[in-house]
DNA sequence: ATAGGGTTAG
C-alpha cells in the first residue's frame, strides 16, 4: 500500500484494521498498530483508536483492547459498545457488566442495548430479560438492537406470554424495523409454540434473507411440517437467495424429523456438488440420522467414511449408535461405542455406551441391566429420541 | 471518506 509512495492515510489504516477485525488477523492487526505509531497518527485520535480497540476486540485480544480503553482518556458509547460486545463474543459476561456499570449513569442506550444482547448472545436470558425491562421502565431508548436481544432471550426461554408482550413492544417501538428484528421475532414466535404467528411475520415482510427462510424452515420442521419446509427452501431458492451451511442443517434436519430419505440425500448431493458447501459434522450428523432411522445403517456407515476427516466427532458416532441400537445391530453398536469412547472416555454417557458396547452377542441381555444400573433409569425411550439423554 | 451493538443450527 506504499508502492506509491503516499504514506497511507487514517482512512487507509481504518479500512486495513476493519478488515483485520472481520477476518480476524490478529499478526496483520498489530503490525498496523505499529505503522500507526511510527507515523505519529497515534496516539490522540479518538477515532483511530477506536477502531484499533475494535479490532483487538474482534480478533478476541481483549487485553490489548482494554489496555488501549485504559489508556485513552475520555471515552464515548462508541468506545464503550466495542468493549462490552468484545467482552460478550469471547463470554465474559462479568467484564462486560464492569464496563456497563461504569457508564449507566449516563443512560448511553446503545450502552443498554449492547449489555442486552450481550447477556442474550451468552444464555442469561433471565438478565437480558431483566435488563429490558428496566430499560422500559426507565424510558431508555428501545433501539433494533435491544428489542432483538429481548426476542432472543425470549426464544431462549420459551415463554409465550412474554413473546405476546414483546410482539406488542416490536409493533409500538419498531416501526422502520430491519430485517435483523423480524428475523427474531419470526424465531420467537415459532420456538414459543405458535407457528401460526411466525408464518404471519414471515408473510407480512417484503424483503427476506437467507436467515428468514433457515429460521421459517426449522420452524416448520420443529412442528412436523417436513414438506412444507421443503417448499419454503425451494422458495428461497425461486427468490434468488443462496442456501448457506446452516439453511442445509435446517433442511436436513426437517427430512431426518419427517422420514424423507430420498429428500434428505438429495439436498446433501445439491449442497456439497452445486452449492460447493463442505459438509460439516452437523450435516453428516443429520444424514446418519435420516439413514440410521430408516435401517439403512451401511448407506449410513459409508458415509461417514466418506467424510473421514470428520470421523472424531462424538455427535456422529452417537447418532449411529442409536441408530445401531434402534435397529439391534450388535457389532456395529459395539464399534461404535468404541469409537465414543476413544473420542472422551470421561464422557459419563460414553461410559455408559461403553458398558454395553463391551457386551459380546450373547450377553446383549446383561448388558442392558448394567447400563439400567448406571444411568439409574428406565429403558424407556421414545422413537427418534436418542437413548444417551433420554 | 475514517469508529460501536443484532437474527439462523447445535
């Protein structure tokens, strides 16, 4: 960038970081830090300082981030968000909260908004919940970002009377909403027990993307409607929009919950030969599952070979377990059970498969009462529900 | 012309 030799301007330095930050390039990242010192750029300029927090943020460097947060004097809710939100991406929840509670007083609504979607991003939906609340009650600018924390947390929790009262803050407070908001409400509402909402919410939209229909697709899966979401994915096709890793899991998801076999092997041929996707484990998971349910355990077994770099992932071997195990295949059980063992044998349900897999034919019956006395329950289990955490 | 926060699977 110095061929010219221009000395890059701040402008050039900020677009570089940005860039390092999306990556992330943590190496390339502090060279331009460097660069940054040497031609007297910094320190005192707020904004290039920012954006080099931003990026050590980004690239999970919050040390090096929060000595710069340290260092600079007044901050601003710019300065403020990028180290709460880096403190939330890498989990640290308490950190996050530390710098929130420094400025609340200030009443910064990005401030809150970030906090809610921090606690969301990390599973308190409880505190995302509170937090929203109070931020209603104080009369706190409720921004896209707040209202989609508040949705998530609600997804998290399942709880339908709240959902009702977060779809009623959506239509009073959010009118300009993006697609962000009706993305996670079409979510909340589908993982809050009414399907008939999200396919209102989905209807109503005029511009959808590619997580509209991978959230409209689970929904329907999730309720049994396996061909419906395969109508919507055909639809998201029509409309131009190109299927991502995780609209495949969700479509092979919905073809394992609705039996569609020869669907299901179709849309991994279509992901892996047009799409160009590299199946990963979850893929590979649902497929042994779709053929495992269907006692179509070799086609299952041969795939998984077929994907062998992904052959140490305890989720595959778990689902052809059961599927071993629905079927009664015996020998193909145990090695897989050997394999969940070698893969984390502290795992206390691999300890369990283990115990059976350690049965020869004939002692399958013994077995299973060893593996009653360890897991302290009954064999019930119901169909499509893995064994391991029923 | 340069800075921040969010949604999908499991």
């Amino acid at each position: 960038m110095h061929r010219t030799g221009v000395p890059p301007s701040r402008f050039t330095f900020s677009s570089v970081l940005n860039a390092c930050a999306r990556l992330p390039a943590i190496l390339e990242g502090k060279q331009v830090h460097k660069r940054l010192i040497q031609s007297g750029l910094l320190p005192n300029n707020k904004i290039v300082e920012t954006t080099l927090l931003d990026m050590y943020a980004k690239c999970g460097f919050l040390d090096d981030a929060r000595k710069l947060y340290d260092e600079m004097g007044e901050k601003n809710s710019v300065t403020w968000v990028a180290m709460i939100a880096g403190y939330g991406k890498c989990g640290d929840v308490k950190e996050a909260r530390s710098v929130f509670d420094c400025v609340r007083e200030t009443e910064d609504a990005s401030c809150w908004a970030a906090m809610v979607a921090c606690y969301a991003q990390n599973g308190c939906a409880k505190e995302a919940i509170d937090m929203y609340m109070e931020m209603r009650a104080r009369e706190v600018k409720i921004s896209d970002v707040a209202i989609v924390g508040a949705l998530s947390a609600c997804t998290q929790l399942g709880d339908a009377e709240l959902a009702t009262t977060l779809a009623a803050d959506v239509g009073r407070l959010c009118r300009g909403r993006g697609v962000f908001v009706w993305n996670a409400l079409i979510h909340m509402h589908a993982k809050c027990g009414s399907l008939d909402l999200a396919r209102k919410e989905f209807n109503a939209m005029k511009e959808r993307d590619v997580i509209t229909y991978s959230t409209m697709i689970t929904a329907l899966a999730d309720h049994g409607q396996s061909q419906e979401a395969l109508s919507m994915f055909q639809q998201m096709q029509n409309e131009g929009l190109r299927p991502n890793e995780v609209t495949f899991i969700s479509i092979l998801n919905a073809c394992s919950h609705g039996g569609l076999v020869k669907e299901g092997c179709e849309s991994f041929e279509l992901m892996t030969s047009v799409f160009g996707i590299r199946p990963l484990a979850e893929h590979v998971t649902c497929m042994v599952d779709l053929l495992g349910r269907a006692g179509q355990l070799e086609r299952a077994y041969n795939l998984v070979m077929e994907n062998v770099e992904l052959a140490n992932d305890p989720g595959i071997w778990g689902a052809f377990h059961a599927a071993c195990r629905l079927h009664g295949d015996v020998e193909m059980g145990e090695m897989a059970a050997r394999k969940l063992g070698e893969m984390d044998p502290e795992d206390p349900g691999n300890q369990v498969v283990l115990a059976s897999g350690y049965a020869s034919n004939s002692d399958w019956q013994a077995a299973e009462k060893v593996r009653k006395m360890i897991s302290g329950k009954g064999t019930k289990r119901s169909p499509g529900c893995s064994w391991i955490s029923g």
